[in-house]
C-alpha cells in the first residue's frame, strides 16, 4: 500500500497552482475532507479497528489525495493492509470524489516510524498532530434541554443541570442505568451547555473504550506523557460506560490519575455506567472511592407517563405526527409484563422508526400527514383490540431468546449463523449482524453488551455501532440489496418481517 499521486485537471496539468490563497483553501478543504473520513472509518471500522490500529485517528495525514497511516513497524503496516486496506481506500475515493469533477486514482500509504523509547527525562517532541480521538458528532437532540424529564430521570437531570452552574458546588456527578436510558444523552448535554456557556472552558467526552484504547496506543508509542497531558487543564470531562475498565487495573491506575488532574485544576467529572459503583467487581478501591465522592444516581426505566411524552417528542424530531391513539399505543407497546420491564429510550425510538418506515412504504409519507392508530398496529403487528398478543386465557406471550432471534434473522436473510458469529464482512453478513441487534432491541429488554456475548463479540460498542448504522438506513428508507430473498424491500419493510417471524417463533416455542 504504498505510493502516491496527486490530482490533475483535464489537461492533464496540477491544480495546484502554489498561490497562498489557492494553497490555504486547498488546506481547509483537506482539513474538512479529513474530519468526515475520520468519522465515517469510526463508523465502519467500529471503536475497535478505528482506535487500535488507527489510534483513534490520530495516525491518519491527508496530503493532497494521499492517505498517510503512520505505524510503529511493518508488521503493523501489513497488517492493516490485510484488514482494513481495501475499505481505506474505497472510504478515501469517495470522500475525494464528492469535491472533484472527474475521477480520482487513490492510493494509502503507509509510512513506518520506529517505536520511540519511552524516557522520563525527555519527553516526545510536540508537533502540530490531528486530535487522537475524533469525538462522535453531539446528534441533534443532545442537549439539557432537550432531555424529557420524568420521574425516572428528574434527580439525574438536576445533577447535571448543576454541574454546569460555576455558583454550584458540585463536583463530580455518577450516573448509573440499564443501557438506552439516557446516561448518554445527560453526558452529552453537559459537554453542549459547557462549551455554550463558557467558551475557553476545555471540554473533554470519551468512552470508557476510548480511554483504553488511546492509554493502549500511547504505551505502545512510548508516549505515556503525552496521554497524561491531555487531561490537564480540563474544565470538565466526561467518561462514559466506564465499566468497560473493570479488571483493567493499570488502565483503572491512569483513570484514577486522570480524575485526580482535573479535580485537582478545579474541573469537575461525570461519569457514566451500567451499574453501581458499589457494585462493579475488579474495581479498585480508589476509583470506587473517588466515583462516590459526589452523588450516585440510578436512572429508572420510563414510568407510563414519560414513554408516552418520550413518544411524541422523539415523533416529534423525526417530523411526525401521531394522534393522541397512536401516541398511546406506542407506549402501550413498551410495558412488558411488569411495568419494571418497560423498554428503554432506545427501544422507543426503534418503534418510532418502524412505524416511520411502515408509513412511507405505504405511500402516506406525506408532511404534517397524521399517523393514525391501525398504521401503528400494522407496523409493530399489534391488534387494535384491547387484548395484546396475549391469548384469552390471559396467559402472556413466551419471552423472546436471543438465540431465536439469531436463528431466525439468519434463516430469513439466507446467512449461516456461524458467518455471522465470525469475523466476515460480506454485506448479507453485515446487514444479517445488524438486523440481529436491531431486533434483540425491538422485542426484548436485553442490553448491548449481552446481545454482543451472545453474538460472540467481546466489545459491545460494535454492536452499538451496527445497530446505529441499520437505524439510519431504515431512516433512509433504504432498500435491502444484499443477495437475499428480501431484495427490493425497505430495509424497514424486511425488519418488520423479521420481528413478525420472531413473535410466531416464540409462540411456537
């Protein structure tokens, strides 16, 4: 992967001319084309590929039409060629083609940089660099305020509403819930209101996974300082499913001094998890110290009342609108058999964007259009009589497994389910992957991370990752074109099969 060319006009001359003001526009315009490349890799690589064999970005130098991917040795430099090389390049050709007028030949390169010994004494030269870890876009809706605030989540929200207030004296806030709740959102929403607020506050949003991979990579570098040093001066900062450090005791030691850092500069912290700190096994006594230092908040599942306004808003973002009936039966849907069983945020949005699809496949995706109850019925395969899918005996529907769904989702989309448990990347594998996760979020109240044991995945964010991806096809309206019975039907439509074949699965036990 080596080599380098760079754009010629039609006659065959460079463009670039080597005027300043020709030269700074050429700049911005490869910064910007940079920053989406970055985004779209994180999205297709997953967290995993992205940040350890990309560094989270920060390996990556865009000159003219050439992908620099600098790498400690060859080995390195093979094997990202071998893994990720061909989607390097396709990512690249398209990001370029989008500013050209005619074809672009594309090459990624690989230059090699031998490991830098780490020294106390003398610390690794500063150099003008791209941010290690470009941070995932705060999506629209992301804010404070714009957060639905409900008994569930009323004291949580106060939390971080104060944490942005310079008079409060508030300092480190924990946030714990099941997945799909809105930790995400308030942590996000904090990072947003800060940086409004004060503009020359340094503010800093990462994951857990994150923080491992960027000490990784900067161990490896001998560039341990350095990693230290992006913590200092820090406004506030903001960890995100921390548990993924448990057992990690080194990473726990860097994330304890991190803390410290920016506590010590006068920042505060809020920090993000699936479970009570009190609760994490392989959890250091000093970090469990330092995370119940402020409040610890449990964010409950959605009582009746705030799933229905939860409904309406997120209809809301999306540009539709629901009667009074739909709006209902939307968060009726929800409610398993115990009202502790409610569906998370996410599995509220899923619905939304079900119905979205079912709605526009049947040509009534028409603006300010009223969606109306038997549409909803229809496309989360719901009876508008009082009864659910519970029989007259009253006896409730069998659960769901996630075995089922894996066996299923496979069957329809003509995938054996160990490609799918494997590593492959054939587009019916991808989307069989996805379709899976989008489902297990659909009809059951597992979280990510055991949808990803389950499908043999040791990081769950690239279970986040696929289901985001297939949320915004089915957004898109995009059709299914991957080799399988279901070509030609919105992805939507095919998701809606699958689940109604999932449910006839279960009953059949």
């Amino acid at each position: 992967m080596h080599g380098s060319n760079s754009r010629t006009g039609g006659n065959g001359t460079s463009r670039r001319t080597g005027r300043g003001s020709d030269a700074g526009r050429d700049a911005r315009r490869g910064d910007s084309t940079l920053e989406r490349l970055k985004h779209r890799l994180a999205s297709e690589l997953g967290d995993e590929g992205y940040g350890r064999y990309l560094g989270g970005g920060d390996r990556l130098e865009l000159e003219g039409e050439r992908l620099d991917v600098r790498v400690p040795d060859r080995f390195t430099a093979s094997l990202i060629d071998r893994r990720y090389g061909e989607s390097l390049r396709r990512a690249l050709r398209e990001e370029l083609d989008g500013e050209s007028e005619g074809a672009v030949r594309c090459r990624v390169d690989q230059r090699i940089e031998p490991e830098r010994p780490a020294t106390r004494e003398t610390p690794a030269p500063s150099r003008s660099r791209a941010p290690s870890r470009v941070p995932k876009p705060v999506s629209e809706g992301q804010r404070l305020d714009d957060f639905v605030v409900g008994e569930a989540n009323r004291v949580a929200h106060s939390a971080c509403v104060q944490l942005c207030d310079p008079s409060s004296p508030l300092r480190v806030v924990f946030l714990h819930s099941p997945c799909g709740l809105g930790k995400t959102h308030l942590l996000r929403g904090v990072t947003t209101r800060l940086r409004e607020q004060s503009p020359g506050v340094k503010v800093r949003y990462l994951t857990g996974e994150t923080f491992l991979n960027e000490y990784i990579a900067r161990v490896r570098e001998g560039r341990i300082d350095a990693f230290q040093a992006k913590f200092r001066g820090l406004g506030l900062l903001c960890i995100d499913d921390v548990q993924v450090v448990l057992g990690k005791v080194k990473t726990q030691h860097q994330l304890l001094q991190a803390i410290e850092t920016v506590q010590t500069g006068g920042g505060r912290v809020a920090i993000a998890s699936d479970t009570h700190p009190r609760e994490m096994r392989e959890l250091s006594r000093a970090l469990a110290s330092r995370f119940v230092a402020g409040p610890v908040i449990r964010i409950d599942t959605p009582d009746r009342e705030l799933r229905e306004r939860l409904v309406r808003h997120r209809a809301g973002k999306r540009g539709l609108a629901l009667s009074d009936q739909a709006a209902a039966m939307i968060a009726d849907r929800a409610t398993g058999a115990r009202e502790s069983e409610s569906a998370s945020v996410r599995d509220l949005e899923g619905m939304i964007i079900q119905v979205e699809a079912v709605w526009r496949l049947m040509g009534r995706g028409q603006s300010g259009a009223l969606i109306e109850a038997p549409l909803v019925a229809r496309a989360l395969d719901l009876r508008l009589a009082t009864q659910s899918d519970a029989d007259k005996s009253g006896r409730a529907e069998r659960p769901v497994r996630l075995e089922q769904i894996g066996e299923v989702v496979c069957r329809e989309m003509g995938v054996q389910l160990g490609d799918v448990l494997g590593r492959g990347r054939h587009k019916r594998v991808v989307l069989t992957r996805a379709l899976i996760v989008h489902v297990s979020r659909s009809l059951t109240t597992r979280s990510y991370p055991e949808i990803a044991r389950t499908m043999a995945r040791t990081n769950h964010s690239t279970v986040i990752t696929a289901h985001q991806r297939v949320q915004r096809q089915i957004a898109a309206d995009q059709s299914c074109d991957v080799g399988c019975a279901h070509d030609g039907l919105p992805i939507g439509e095919v998701a809606v099969r699958i689940e109604r074949e999932v449910r006839r699965a279960a009953r059949r036990g």
